[in-house]
C-alpha cells in the first residue's frame, strides 16, 4: 500500500474512489510555487503518450481536480511528490 503526507499550511488534498477512477481534489492555499507545481504535474501527464491516465479540471480559488485511472495512481502520487506538492511517500506492506 503507497501512503504520502503533504503539508495541510499548504495544500488541501482529499481522496476518493470514483468506479474505476481516484479522484483527487486538491486547494492551493497561499502558495504561487504550489500553483506552478500543479500545471508542472499537469505537463508532465499532458507530454505521455495516454491521453486517459490523469484528466484535470481547474476551478475558481486554487483548486483542482484529478481523474486519475487506477494503473496510473503510483505514478501520479510520484508526480505530486516530484514537484514537491507531497513531503513524503511510502510503502506499506500490506500482508
């Protein structure tokens, strides 16, 4: 099991499982750097050869929501810790 940690000063991030998709709901609060990490996050799935794997929508207020297809999750939590929107990523084992 992949858990990860962000730092809630500066993002709010929520989780959920939407059929065979994660939906990620994630808020920018008060960070400019945070903004460009998410469009880095966003060019990074946008530059891939699949178009399905991670779909964003932007909203009013520093938010964003990810689509993100289930065999794409590891490399999208990567992503996020990658451009320093995460402070941590680990393996769980789950037995």
């Amino acid at each position: 099991m992949l858990t990860y940690k962000y730092d809630n000063k500066y993002i709010e991030l929520q989780e959920s499982v939407q059929g065979q998709d994660i939906e990620f709901q994630i808020r920018i609060i008060g960070s400019e750097a945070a903004d460009a990490s998410i469009r880095k996050v966003q060019e990074h799935f946008e530059n891939n050869e699949i178009i399905t794997d991670v779909m964003l929508y932007t909203y009013k207020n520093h938010t964003y929501q990810f689509i993100v297809r289930q065999d794409y999750y590891t490399d999208f939590i990567l992503a996020l810790m990658k451009y320093k929107l995460l402070v941590s990523v680990e393996w769980k084992a789950t037995l």
